[in-house]
C-alpha cells in the first residue's frame, strides 16, 4: 500500500485509542476535568461496566458559551499555552485531548454553564458532528457518555466483563476521591449508590467511609516536612499488615501515581517491625516542588519522573521510620464499661450473658482508639503525642516503676506512679535478639561464640545450605568447617542474651528455612534465620530473678522499636490507676 496521510476522522479515532483505552479511562479523564473545574461536588453514574452509559456531574466553574465547541477540539486546552507551562503544572489534564479522543468514539451529550454567564450550552456531539444550543442550567458541567466504542468495534469486542468494568471503575474512583478529600464524590452503578465521600478535606474521613473503621483505627499521621519534601497523610501502624499492597496508595502533589519504588523505600522504612512478607498500609501525598518533576512521560498520566530521585526515596525512607519510631505508643489497656449498673432489670438480662458479655470484650478493647471522626483530632495534637514517644517514653515508664513480679513464669509486672507496666518477658526477649542480631549482621561486629568443636552430620541439602551461605552464618557467629561426606565440624556457635547455644541452635534453623531456602533472597533468608534463632534462644515459662528482669528492661529500652516484638505483638502494655477505679466502680 503507497504511504498516505489518513483522513482526520481516522487519525482521531486511533490516537483516541491510546487515550480511552476503557471505561474506565473514560471516568478517569472526565474527574480529571470536574476536579480541575474547582467542583466541590461530583457524581458519578454508570451502566453496564459504563458500556453502556456514563455520567459525571459536577458543580465546577463550567465552560464559557463560546469555548464549547474548542473544548471539543484536539489540543484544546484552557490549562497550558506553551511547553514551559508544562514545569509549574498545577491542573490534572494539560493535553487538551480527552474531550476530543472520547468525541471520536462515542455519543457525547453536555450540559455546561460557566459561573459568570446566564446562559449556558446543551451539546450534542455525534460522530465529529457538534450541535450546541443555548439553555440554562445551574453552574457547572454533566457530561453523558453513551454507546462507548460503537464504531471501532474492535475495542469493544475486546473490552472486559461489565462486572470487571465496573471494579475497575470504582477502583479509580476511590483513588481519586482519595487525593481529593476537599471534594465529594458519589459513585453510582446500575442505579446503586457504592461509594459516598464526605468532601470535607479530612482525609480520614474519606478513608473511614472507604474503607472502614477497621482500617482508620490502626492508622498514625503523618506530617513531614524537610524541604523540598514535605509528605503529609497517614501510615499503618506495624502491627496492622496486609498481604497485599492494596492498601498502598501514594500521590505525588495530589496527583495519583503508580511507583514502586517509592513504595518499596516506605515498605524499607517499615523493616524490622513489621513480619517479612507482609505489607504495610499507608495512604500518603508527597509533595515535591514542580521543577523537580516531569510529569509528561506517560499517556494516562500515572508515571512521574523525579529528578534527584535517589535522595528523594531516601527522605521519603527516613520520614517514615521517624514516624512510626515517634508515633508508636506504649498499648494501654482499656475497658469497655461493663452495662451491668443500669437498672434491675437490666441487670439480670445481662447476668444471663455474662460469661460472653464481661469475659470476652475486656480482652478485645485493648487499645481501641476514638471513632475516627476524633482520631483525627487527637493525632493532630502532637504535644499529646509527644508524651509517648517510644524513644524517650519506654525509659520514662521506667523511671520510677518498681518490680512487683513475674506471673504465669510468664510476665512481668511492674508499678509505676499511676499505672501498672505488663511486659511479655518473651516478647521482649525476642525484639532484643531479634536486634541484636540484626546489628552484628550489618556492622560485622564480632558475636560473642560458645566455642567448641561438634561433628555434625547432615542430610545433602542442609550440608549444601551451609556451603553456599557459609559468609552469612560466619556472619551471624557461626564458624564451621566442611569436612566432605556432608559432614561439618562446628566450632562456634552465638551466644545470645547470655545463653549459650549449642548445635542444637544451628539443625533448628536449618530445619526452618529448609523449603525456603531456593524461593528466597538472602534478606529474607537472613531475617528468617534471626526469627528462628530469637524464637530458640528465648525460653518460655521462665522464672526470672529480678537482677535478670532489670536487664532485660534495660536492654528493651536501648532497642530501636523496644515496643513490639518482631512479629509485631506488644512487649509491653500499660493500665492506669484510673482504669483500675473505673473498673472497681470507685469513680465513673
Ligand atoms: P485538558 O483537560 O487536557 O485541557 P480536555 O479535552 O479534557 O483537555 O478538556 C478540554 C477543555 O475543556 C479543558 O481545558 C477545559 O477548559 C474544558 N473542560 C472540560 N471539562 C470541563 C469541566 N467539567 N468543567 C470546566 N471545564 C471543562
Ligand atoms: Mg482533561
């Protein structure tokens, strides 16, 4: 075929192809313009996976009568004028291309009226056809889209189930509802309203009717600012991991994007507080000046590339890891109010479901938070906050507490002025190793060694582990040497928290990573083999002199997160006088 240049109605369905690729797209594009718009309001209605029918409806400053027809146009824009703008961006869209690619494939209707004109403009768009006529309307735009692809019939035969549609639509609605607390979004499908947000520019908020209270109670904010990035949001606390990273969410100056190496630095932040394989929750907008940042390097938008972008993932890193250090506070125990002292007749109804009633939901309210409405409010209230800080705070705890016992060989208790300190002694124990290894691992500093020389015999593949990792183990404090005929002799093993090993340690961990060992890399094997070494070392069901429990509480305040143990369970838990009187009925 001789080379031709195609007609202009061909050319704009393909380029519209690689804008609107989807539905979803389709929402994507049009929020974009509602939210550029300044709308404070915005509905969003679909059908059929949006097949069939979509609509967005917003209150924003709507398009002046004599712009209607350009905005239909490509590379109309009201939002850049030359290529320099494109550096101080502060408008979602800048391509002027969204209106006219989805002009080209569908059935567009638009009612718009512009904040400073009495009338307004009902569009009809049909196939490169355009009809305005004046009407009125309230200020804003509604923008219907209907028969979606009916003329390219190969991107429809290609399109995804409505119901998948329809996931992904709401997916994208969530994400940009999240970036826009300011604004409140609905979103309906097939006539059921799925998602409200209340657009009161209280990100908790939007994230409580997202997701939930379960979710927005083991939130911590965060509001980080070391120029030129400042980083505001919120962060999961460590001990409330999910095994995906869909709760992962990150926009670079409110714009949503998709980076993973963005979210790895935040996961590396989280590193030895939380179990490995678990992801963290957070939901955060990072802001970074616009000349630091191109943001045209990718179609829909989701692709940013940073300059300098090396130590901006290191601050990013370093802001978090101050946050969850400073923002993880000792758990304090809580009751519900028990609803026995109503009245009477209360009171024998509740005699009768006692055992669930008063035994089951004391031990659940551990450390429940306000309902998230107030969250928001204590968090912001950082000399509260202060007083906790784990840093600082462990050792204050401390200060002026005194040993009163161990109980179940198990735990430890402490008096402090007006409150109790319960510490799992094996908790604790295990965040000391737990660290401690970590530490020699990654400074080389010499682990004190039982030594003595041990002929172990091996199965193959455990003889091959200790081979191929013989640095790591020598690192750890193991030393041996291979003798062939998978046979070493061990000449040391670690001593740990004053406990000498013996090989005994070293099949332990051996037998634990063994169907790990091909899957993994060395990190996670290293972690790994520290868990299981911290999970031998520590004994259970221990009686402990008080000289021993003095040190341990000690060395539990010279670790860097002293208040969870490495699985992420608390080491220490606290309950107030207080508490005590409000259970005992002496105050209410
Ligand atoms: P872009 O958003 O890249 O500028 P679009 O094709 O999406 O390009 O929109 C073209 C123009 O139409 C925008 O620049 C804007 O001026 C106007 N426009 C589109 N949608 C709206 C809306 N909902 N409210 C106000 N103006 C709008
Ligand atoms: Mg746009």
């Amino acid at each position: 075929m001789p080379i031709k240049v195609l007609n202009a109605k061909t050319a704009s369905k393909i380029a519209a192809g690689e804008v609107i690729i989807d539905p979803m797209a389709v929402v994507k594009e049009l929020l974009e313009n509602s939210i550029d718009a300044n709308s404070t309001i915005i509905d969003i209605n679909i059908e059929n996976g949006g097949k069939d029918r979509i609509l967005v409806a917003d209150n924003g400053y709507g398009i002046p009568y004599e712009d209607v027809a350009l905005a239909f146009k490509r590379h109309a824009t009201s939002k850049i004028s030359k290529l320099e703008d494109l550096t101080s961006l502060g408008t979602l869209g800048f391509r002027g291309e969204a209106l006219a690619s989805i002009g080209a494939i569908s059935k567009v209707t638009m009612k718009t009226q512009f904040h400073l004109e009495e009338i307004g403009a009902l569009v009809d768009v049909v196939d490169d056809n355009i009809e305005i006529k004046e009407n009125s309307f309230k200020t804003g735009t509604t923008v219907v889209i209907k028969d979606l692809f009916y003329n390219t019939p190969a991107r429809l035969k290609h399109l995804k189930k409505s119901s998948e549609l329809t996931k992904e639509i709401i997916g994208i609605v969530q994400n940009i509802a999240l970036s826009h607390p300011e604004i409140s979004f609905s979103l309906y499908c097939d006539g059921e309203l799925v998602l409200k947000t209340p657009g009161d520019n209280q990100l908790i908020n939007s994230l409580y009717t997202l997701y939930g209270k379960d979710i927005t109670n083991n939130l911590m904010k965060i509001n980080y600012n070391n120029l030129p990035l400042s980083i505001t949001g919120f962060i999961g606390k460590p001990e409330y991991v999910k095994s995906t990273r869909q709760y992962q969410y990150v926009t670079i100056n409110k714009r949503f994007i998709q980076d993973n190496k963005i979210k790895k630095a935040i996961e590396e932040a989280y590193e030895n507080t939380i179990m490995i394989n678990k992801h963290p929750i957070f939901f955060i907008d990072i802001n970074i000046p616009f000349d630091m940042l191109d943001v045209n390097i990718h179609p829909a938008k989701t692709k940013i590339r940073i300059l300098n972008e090396s130590l901006i993932l290191l601050l990013i890193k370093d802001a978090i890891r101050k946050n969850i250090r400073e923002k993880t506070i000792v758990k304090e125990i809580t009751m519900n109010k028990p609803k026995l002292i109503i009245n009477d007749k209360e009171m024998i109804q509740e005699k009768i479901s006692i055992t669930s009633e008063i035994v089951e939901k004391p031990i659940e309210k551990v450390n429940e938070l306000e309902p998230p409405y107030e969250l928001d409010k204590e968090q912001k209230n950082d000399t509260n906050m202060n007083k906790y800080k784990s840093e600082v705070g462990i050792k204050e705890l401390f200060v002026n507490a005194k040993i009163i016992g161990q109980i179940f060989n198990t735990y430890i208790i402490y008096e402090g002025l007006d409150y109790i300190l319960m510490i799992d002694q094996h908790a604790a124990h295990e965040r000391i190793i737990f660290e401690e290894l970590h530490h020699k691992y990654k400074t080389g500093e010499k682990t004190l060694q039982q030594v003595f020389p041990y002929n172990l015999q091996l199965s193959p593949k455990n003889y091959q582990v200790l081979i191929n990792e013989k640095q790591l183990f020598e690192k750890l404090g193991f030393e041996y040497d291979e003798f062939g005929n998978n046979t070493i002799c061990l000449r040391s093993v670690p001593i740990l928290f004053n406990i000498p090993q013996d090989h005994n340690l070293l099949i332990s961990i051996l037998e634990e990573i063994q169907d790990k060992i091909d899957k993994t890399n060395s990190k996670i094997l290293i972690d790994k083999i520290i868990l299981v070494a911290c999970k031998k070392a520590v004994k259970g069901n221990k009686k402990m002199q008080s000289i021993e429990i003095e040190q341990l509480i000690h060395q539990l305040s010279l670790c860097e997160y002293p208040l969870s143990c490495p699985h992420g369970r608390p080491t220490v838990m606290k309950m107030t006088q207080y508490e005590f009187e409000k259970q005992f009925k002496r105050i209410q």
